[in-house]
C-alpha cells in the first residue's frame, strides 16, 4: 500500500473522490469532483477552452484488478511494455485507476496521481511521446514534468520531503534511480536529522507505468 499521508494533509476543498463507483468506465469529474476547480487546474498548459474540453472528454476507467494503481490508456501498446502488463488499450483519452487504490489509498496521493496523469493527456494532446524509450523514466522529461506538476502542489499544501520521497518509488525503479528521480525533482534524499540507519529504509513502492 502506498505511504500513509501524514496527518493533516489532503487534498483542496473543492476536490472529492468517488470511492464508492463500481468498476467500469465514466467521466473524469464523475470521479473526482471538483478537479476543474483546485488551483493546478488553472496551470494545465492549455488555452481555458481547451482545458474545458480536455476534462470533459476525458475518461476515468476503474479496474478492479490487483496491483493496479493510475496511469493513462494508451492507444497502443508500447513496444518495450513489459509483458506482464495488460493495459486498457483505447484510441480516446482515458486514465485508468485500480478499484482498490482509488478506495483505500490517502486521499491527497490519488490527488496528486490524478493531477500527474491528467497533465500526461495535455502532453499527449501536444503531440509529445508519452513511452519515449530513448530516456529511462526517471530521466523522461514528459515523466519529470508531470512529476514536478505534482510536487509544485504537493510542498502547496506543505507536503514534507519525507512523504514526497515515499510517494515518488515505483516498484520497478531502482535505489539508485529513485536517489536520481529524487535529485531531478529536487526532493531531499533524506532528513536533515536521519541518523545512518534511517537512511536505507525501503518501503513498499506503487506501480505508476506513466
């Protein structure tokens, strides 16, 4: 399960998620109410118009599937997917969230799942690769843009460098690409009062494939 939130931090207002939907597909803001109307919202890197029409024809598919976190649909399967992911594949904009995680995770990391994937769409819509296999993904600048989207808003609402560093493992990035990720995004990599043998405390990652 993902590091729990520390106490006191969520998510704006205006944002809500819908815990109870069954699996299938619907609208974006059928699933997260209020996304249209938190800060973040205003910086998607499009014209308001576009901004209007990208949140209204964009998709949310909840999958009750084990191990299944958030990512957005691709309209094809990458060709260096690890085959033992099996993706909603879809020529229209859809994000994609696991039943399990859009239920029981904190409230403030499907917040901040749901800013970086919908800014992967205006990416996308921009024309840029989302699956560029010329950079690792701690190294992909649409990765690192959508996760310094993230953090912009997360250390908003005075997120501690300690849940951002816990929030950024996924489970196929390694200690070293994870310190890497860390210094791209300029997350600390430890406490300035960690003592030696907090510094190598591995936790439980989520999976993110973009």
């Amino acid at each position: 399960m993902p590091q729990p939130a520390p106490r006191g931090l969520k998510p704006p207002a205006p944002f809500r998620i819908s815990k109870r939907l069954k699996p299938g597909r619907y609208p974006l803001l059928k699933v997260f109410p209020g996304l249209d109307r938190v800060p973040p919202f205003r910086k998607y890197p499009a014209s308001a118009v576009t901004r209007r029409k990208l949140v209204e024809n964009t998709d949310v598919h909840i999958l009750n599937r084990a191990g299944e976190w958030m990512y957005v649909a691709p309209h094809e399967l990458p060709p260096d997917a690890d085959k033992r992911w099996r993706p909603i594949v879809t020529p229209d904009d859809c994000i994609v969230v696991g039943g399990p995680h859009l239920r029981k995770s904190p409230a403030i990391t499907i917040y901040l799942d749901i800013l970086h994937e919908f800014l992967h769409i205006f990416q996308r819509h921009a024309g840029r690769e989302l699956w560029d296999d010329k950079y690792d993904y701690v190294d992909r600048p649409t990765e690192l843009e959508a996760y310094r989207f993230g953090v912009e808003e997360a250390r908003r609402l005075s997120a501690p460098d300690s849940y951002l560093r816990e929030y950024l493992r996924v489970m196929w990035v390694s200690e070293r690409h994870h310190r890497r990720l860390l210094r791209n995004l300029g997350v600390s990599l430890r406490d300035p009062s960690a003592t030696p043998s907090h510094r190598r405390s591995v936790k439980k990652s989520r999976k993110r494939p973009t």
